[in-house]
C-alpha cells in the first residue's frame, strides 16, 4: 500500500470520528446508549470514505489473475534497437525481467506458454521465427487467467488488426511496449527474372523495393527519409563479376518502386548450368543492415531451348501469345518478326535488332516451332525449319501447302465466325473446360483446310447459329505433332479481360503443353515459391517416373534430407529444410530408363520477416494494463471491492434501528 492510500485513511478516519462526535455529541439530545450508534455511523461513513482502498475479501475459489508478458520472439527481433546497438530481443528480456510477470507468453509464427519467466533463454532456439502472429498469443494468455497483459514487440505484427478485434472480444487489458528506435528502412520486396536463360541473352530483372512505416513510429517524418538520402542503389552482380547498378529515388513510406536493370548472360561452355546472381542495395538504404541483399538462382545454356515463333506477316498474335508460352515452357519463349525483306526484330518489352543468321540458329535449335504466315509466303529456310520440326505450331495468314505435312490450307470462309465451347474431345479440351464463350467477339477471317483427316481442337460457328468448321486442328504421327490455327484474330480475345481472355489463354497453354509433352518437361522439377521471398513449394513428378529418390544436399555435400517413394504422386511437397543455399538431386526410372536431375536453390531466411512491416498504431487499450498490480480489471484499471460498501449499507440501518429504539430523529 502507497503512502498516499495511508494518508487517505488516516483522513477518512478522521472525518468519521469528527461526524461522530458533532452528531452524537452536539446535535443530537444526550441520552443513555447513544455511543453504539454514533460508532455504527463513524464505521459506516470510514467505510464509504475509504472503501476503494481497502483490499478485497480473497477466496480460494477464485484467485487473482496472472501479471502476464507477451513477449515478441521473431525473427526481426535480432536485428538491432538502432543502428550499432544491441539487438531488440536482448532489450525486450530485459523488460521481461524488470515487469516479473507471472506468467509469460512467447510469440512468433507460433506460441510457447512459459510457466516459469525466471529461466527466459535470450536464445529462444526451436520455435517458427519466419512469423509475428499475436492473435494466438492473446488467446493463450487468456485461457490461462489473465485479464491484462503487456505485450513487447518491435511492433511489425502480421495480424495486428486481427489482434486487436481479438482484444476486444477477449475484453483484455493492453499495453504495448517497443524497444525499438524509429528507424525508416528502405529493403528489397521482390525480385522477378527468367529462370533459364542462353550464353547470348541479356538477362532482365526487375527489383521491387519498398520503404515500409518506419519501425517505431505510426508514420515518421520527412526529414527522417531525407537524412538517410533520398535516393537508394540497386545493383545485380554475375557470377563472372559483371556488374549492373542503377540509382532511383527511395520510395516513399509505405509504397514501393520496382528497378529494371540488365545484365549480360556469362560465357557458358559445354552443357548448361545453374548460376548464382546477386541482387543488392546499398548499405544506407537500409540502417540496420538486413532485407538488403538477394539470391537469384538461373540456369544458362549455350544455346537454349524453349519456344521459338518466327512470324513473316506480323500482326497483334505475337504480343499476345508470348507470354502465354512463355508461361507454360521451362525454357522461356523468343519471338522473331519480319519487318522488312532482310531486317528482323526480337519482340519484347524494347524490339532488338537481330541477323538473320540468329533467327535462324534459334528456329531449328527450337524445342516447340510457332510458325505465323501464309505456307506459300515462307522463306525457304523457314519452311525447310517447319517441315523437319517434329513440334510445330502453324499460325496460317494465307493459302498453300503446310510444310511437311499432306495438310493444305485453303481460303477465307465467308461470313462471321465464332468460337463454339465446350471444345470436341481433344488433348486440349481438359484446358478449356467450364469456359464460356458468350463474351468471345468473332476472329477476322476463317480459313479452310484439305488433305487427311485431323483431329479438331477448337470449332467455330458461322453467325452463331449456322455451319459448323475447325478452326484449329491437331495431327499427330510417330514421333512428330503438329497444330494448325485456321482463325486469324484470335488475339482479340485476349485484349479483352475477364472470360474472353482465360479462353484464349487456356487454348494457347493447352496447345502448348500438349507440344511441348515429353520433350522440355523434366522427370522431377523444383516448383518455386510465389515470391523470391518463399520457400520453394515443392517438386513436379513427370508420369511413368517410378522409384523415385530425392537427395537434399547442403553447400558442403553433406546431406539434409532424403526420401524415397516408388510410385510417387503428381507432386511432392517441399519438407521443412533449414535456411541458405542448398541442392538437389532426383533419381529414379522414367519408362524404363535411368535418369538423375538436380539444382541448386536457396531456402530464404525469413526474409519477410526481416524485411520490415508496417508497425500501425499501438494495440494499448485506454485503461493500460499494469503487469506489476495484481489487481486490475478488464479494463486494466483497478477493481474495488465491493465489502466495504455492503457493510457500511448494513451498519446505516443498525444505526437507524437504535436511534429510533432510543427515541431519536
């Protein structure tokens, strides 16, 4: 009890007797036995006066809530309070052992109760750090009796919102602590790139970097960001030492700004290989050094392999299917124009000049060969290409002989043609299933096809309701497939958003994939994670892999993991392996013959983590919770009791009842 609380019942004792003294003694007629009422009345009025002091009556059967500490052990708590200082965690269990909870609540990606605070390991080994989810921790300390708590965390929580909703259905106390300085970090979100690539390519990357709320702070200062410079460096480093950089100015807080840089392939000798590019930002854009720094992983090849569409009569097509192949290929797709008789152009984001000797390389090395122009308007290197290509995909834009096929296009069908959906039965159709086609618009023209019979892919009605004709067909022989597109336009699908353009994606992915089927898949493939920030998701297994082995190896060779699995599912899904750069290798049987696949990835650290959140505002309730007063409500004020005044109630009408027995007013 505090020497105010003292002094108050000292005063309120006093005014008691005193009341006492001027009722019984003065006021009122002095009569036998006045002295038990007027006592009954100084209780009862000491009582009224002091009651909020006294302390409540206890019972075994209901004791006094835990002091209880949520205390935030995340990965981001190890980086420092503020640049050169200790680390946050180190801060945060000294404000642990300074409050001496009752009870203390560890925090991250998932939760541990301890039950004895004494024995608090700084350490803190063997919990998921990758997270900061309070909402599980606030129901925990719940479930064991607290109404109150003190959380301590840097204050980048995930659920923050979550938690807060939480706090008011769980009518708790809060007061948040941070032991954090305010600190604006600028740090790499994402980083986007091709994931193979050939010796002659310019590589692209594209950097997202983002300044979240400053640590500390809801929303810092422009002069915090203007201190730290205004502007960051990005740069990508090669295996070889090649070196690209670009300076752009820092984002403003809680937005982010995305870095295209571009840095020549390495020189590659023999077969193809995984290669290791760095990806950074310098030192000062970030104080407290982490978040800055990526791994991009990237297999180059002499020449290499993927989709190729050369086109000699170029229109909208090329723009719009280049990233529907190169989305469904492992090895990326080039596109090739024809802009003049002897000129040709690389498609893309920035058209690049090339020789015709590339276009060429690049058409007959091709795993998948899109061919767009009339047969009879081919160059007669192209068509000797297309006739040799065991997968060719034939976009027709004028009459004549298919090259290396019996297959002979025709003329333009007169009238309008629409898409007709469900497609026939076909390799594609399982694509295309649950499409509509009411906000397909009708292709420009509809050409006829002679010669053997072939499989129809897609069909398209004329004016809605009239004949039926394919407009895309499929022929398959020994060891070569081919798809011809009689409909030219179909690129208008895809400029339009929504259903028409799932069409047209799906159909082109399932001509693709259909192509492309047992010839650029691998037996077992990495699939990565949504973001360069994730783990890996897990491995694609190829149909007809059988006895499968999957070795996980660290930097050194030593090995992490190891499953084997003889008939092994679609997918695997990636185990839980340690942080860093690690690899793989995969073996087993794929139709009867041998095969052994590998690469090396990186499984990041908690880089969202350490990355940075925005902190928001303070989860502290209005009445803030007082983990050293064992005596606080849901609210975190203080609870008075409730005996003082049920008892000066009943010694108010004891004393009514005498006076009246004695004859008094």
């Amino acid at each position: 009890m505090s020497s105010g609380q003292v002094t108050w019942l000292f005063a309120a004792a006093l005014v008691a007797s005193a009341g006492a003294f001027f009722r019984y003694g003065i006021r009122e007629e002095r009569v036998p036995g006045r002295a038990l009422p007027a006592l009954l009345w100084a209780a009862a009025v000491f009582l009224i006066l002091a009651g909020v002091f006294l302390p409540p009556i206890r019972t075994g059967s209901k004791p006094s809530a835990p002091r209880t500490v949520l205390l935030d052990v995340s990965a981001s708590m190890d980086l420092p309070v503020a640049p050169g200082r200790d680390s946050r965690l180190d801060s945060a269990v000294a404000l642990v052992r300074a409050l001496s909870p009752d009870l203390l609540v560890r925090f991250s990606g998932n939760w541990i109760a301890d039950t004895d605070p004494d024995s608090l390991d700084p350490a803190l080994g063997g919990s998921d750090r990758s997270g900061t989810r309070l909402a599980p921790a606030l129901r925990a300390a719940r479930a064991a009796g607290a109404d109150s708590v003190v959380i301590i965390t840097d204050g980048e929580l995930e659920d923050r919102e979550a938690a807060r909703r939480e706090i008011e259905r769980l009518r708790l106390g809060v007061r948040e602590e941070r032991p954090v300085s305010t600190v604006t970090r600028t740090t790499i979100r994402e980083v986007s790139h091709p994931e193979r690539v050939s010796t002659t390519d310019t590589i692209p990357f594209a950097v997202e970097v983002w300044t979240p709320t400053a640590s500390g702070s809801a929303v810092p200062s422009a002069g915090e960001i203007g201190g730290r410079g205004d502007s960051v460096t990005v740069a990508v480093t090669g295996p070889d030492g090649a070196r690209v950089a670009a300076q752009v100015p820092r984002p403003a807080v809680g937005r982010s700004r995305v870095v295209e840089l571009r840095l020549p392939a390495p020189a590659v000798r023999g077969s193809a290989g995984w290669h290791r590019f760095e990806v950074g930002a310098d030192a000062g854009a970030d104080p407290v050094g982490a978040g800055s720094a990526r791994a991009a992983w990237i297999e180059v090849a002499p020449t290499r392999a993927g989709p190729v569409l050369v086109s000699v009569d170029a229109d909208w097509e090329p723009g719009h299917l280049l990233p529907v192949l190169t989305r469904t290929s492992t090895g990326g797709a080039r596109a090739f124009l024809r802009v003049a008789p002897d000129r040709w152009v690389r498609a893309g984001t920035t058209p690049q000049a090339v020789p015709l000797e590339r276009v060429r390389a690049e058409a007959v090395a091709a795993d998948l060969l899109i061919v767009q122009g009339a047969p009879d308007a081919l160059p007669a290197w192209l068509a000797s290409a297309a006739a040799g290509h065991d997968r060719l995909l034939f976009l027709a834009r004028g009459p004549g002989e298919l090259p290396g096929s019996d297959l002979s296009v025709g003329g333009v069908v007169d009238g309008e043609w629409f898409a007709e959906l469900p497609p026939p039965a076909s390799p594609v159709a399982r694509s295309m299933a649950g499409l509509e086609p009411t906000a397909l618009p009708p292709v420009f023209a509809l050409r006829s096809v002679s010669g053997p019979s072939a499989s129809p892919v897609l069909e398209f009605r004329k004016d809605r309701r009239g004949d039926s004709r394919p407009g895309v067909i499929a022929t398959s022989s020994t060891g070569r497939r081919q798809v011809v597109v009689l409909a030219e336009g179909t690129w208008r699908w895809s400029a339009r958003t929504g259903a028409s353009r799932a069409v047209y994606r799906a159909l082109y992915a399932g001509i693709a994939g259909w192509l492309l089927e047992d010839v650029l898949r691998e037996p077992v493939a990495l699939v990565a994670g949504e973001t360069s920030a994730t783990s890996p998701i897990g491995w694609d297994v190829a149909p007809g892999v059988a006895d499968l082995v999957l070795v996980v190896r660290d930097p050194e060779g030593a090995e992490v993991w190891r499953d084997g699995i003889g008939d092994p599912p679609p997918r695997i899904p990636f185990p839980a392996l340690p942080p860093g750069e690690l690899s793989y290798e995969a073996s087993g049987t794929l139709s009867g013959s041998a095969f052994l696949v590998g690469r090396p990835f990186t499984v990041p650290d908690a880089v969202e983590e350490v990355g940075g959140r925005p902190v928001g505002r303070s989860l502290t309730t209005a009445g803030t919770a007082r983990a050293g007063d064992e005596r606080t409500g849901p609210g975190g004020d203080r609870t008075a009791p409730v005996w003082p005044f049920a008892l000066a109630a009943t010694l108010l009408c004891a004393e009514w009842f005498l006076r009246r027995r004695l004859g008094l007013r």
